[in-house]
C-alpha cells in the first residue's frame, strides 16, 4: 500500500485525496500510511499557503524517491529482468512533466539565497480548486513575492504574467514583488517590463545553486 500511495504521488498532482484515490485506499487508511512514511523519513506533507479546506500535498524528502517510485517501483519486474524497454518509454513520455516540480524547488532555493538584503522569512506554495502559485513567499521586512515556474519549450508571454496577476487576486494575495522563472526565456514584450517589482529569471540562473 505504502508504493501505491507513493506513486499515486510521484505521477499524480501530489494531493493526499488524489494519491488515495489512484492507490484505491479510503482516506483515513491512506492517512495512517502517510503518518507512518512521514515518521520513516520518507516523505512530508506540506499545506497550501492561505486556502482553507484544501488536500495537503505529498512532499519526497529525496528527489530519488520520487524518481524511483515515479518510474522503477511500478515496472520493477521487468528492470530485474533486465527489460527497459518500458522504463524508456515511461520516462521519456512523462520526464518534462516530472521535472516541472524539480525547476520549481530549485526556483524556491534560488528565491531564498538571492534575497540577501531582506531575507526571506517563509516560502511555499498556494492551490486551491481552480488555480497554483508556484511561490508564495514573505520577507522578514513583511513584503510579499509571488511567482511562477514555467518549465516548457516556449517563451514566458505577457499573458502569462497576467494570468499569475489574475491568480493573485482570486487567492486574496497581494504582491509587492512578482518573479517568473522560465526554462526557455521569455517574449522581448516581457523582459521590457522588467523592474523592480516584476523579476525574471531563466534556466542560467539557477546556476548559482551550484556554488557553495
């Protein structure tokens, strides 16, 4: 049970409610699953930043646990046997998807060293039914970063700094500083608007993760 919850999570949103449902658990038996991998080490749960009534999300406290129970644990038979066939497939049909939360917690990463000056006091995330934010984080000075992660093949439009402006404003949240990080850069119309208030960061960024 403890597997299928755990690739419920690593293929799925990360929600406990749709982790129990691909599973085929009811929730109070996935919940004494979830408390017993959170006392093992395995995992954390982690809860969205300001909505009420909202599934908690399933956080891999290693990233290779979350690759192994995304793409080894369920074809396990047929990597022992030495068949990759389907793990090759697998992997390459779902990597960009997979990899969205990785950009996601490096961008997390890079917000709290780059903010030297006034350092950041608490980061996480937001969703409710009908939207995410992928940063929603506060600085100890009190001003609040919102921000989104775009890990795809095109560039970061205008409009998707106004659909994060649209977001902010359903979940309540009021912004003093928006950040996009973008794999693939963003539209000359964007990075013209770039300000104070409004940061850009691509893919080339992060590499200041690597320094000690």
């Amino acid at each position: 049970m403890f597997h299928l919850i755990l690739t419920g999570a690593a293929l799925g949103d990360r929600r406990t409610n749709s982790s129990f449902k691909r599973a085929k658990v009811s929730f109070d038996r996935g919940m004494d699953c979830i408390d017993e991998l959170c006392d093992l080490g395995v995992i954390k749960l982690e809860s969205t930043s300001g909505a009420h009534d909202m599934s908690d999300k399933i956080l891999f406290r290693a990233p290779f646990l979350r690759f192994w129970f995304a793409f080894i644990s369920p074809i396990f038979k047929g990597i022992k046997n030495g068949d990759y066939t389907e793990f090759f497939e697998k992997f390459k049909n779902l990597k960009s998807e997979f990899i969205c939360l990785t950009f996601e917690q490096l961008s997390h990463e890079y917000i709290k060293r780059s903010f030297q000056e006034d350092k950041i006091y608490n980061i996480n995330r937001y969703w409710d039914d009908d939207r995410e934010i992928n940063i929603v984080a506060k600085t100890k000075s009190g001003k609040i970063i919102a921000g989104l992660c775009k890990y795809t093949q095109t560039k970061v439009k205008k409009s998707d700094l106004a659909k994060l402006e649209v977001d902010c404003t359903a979940a309540h949240i009021k912004p003093d500083i928006l950040v996009i990080f973008s794999k693939n850069g963003f539209t000359h119309e964007l990075k013209s608007m770039k300000s104070k208030s409004l940061r850009l960061f691509s893919e080339r960024n992060l590499k200041i993760l690597l320094e000690k």
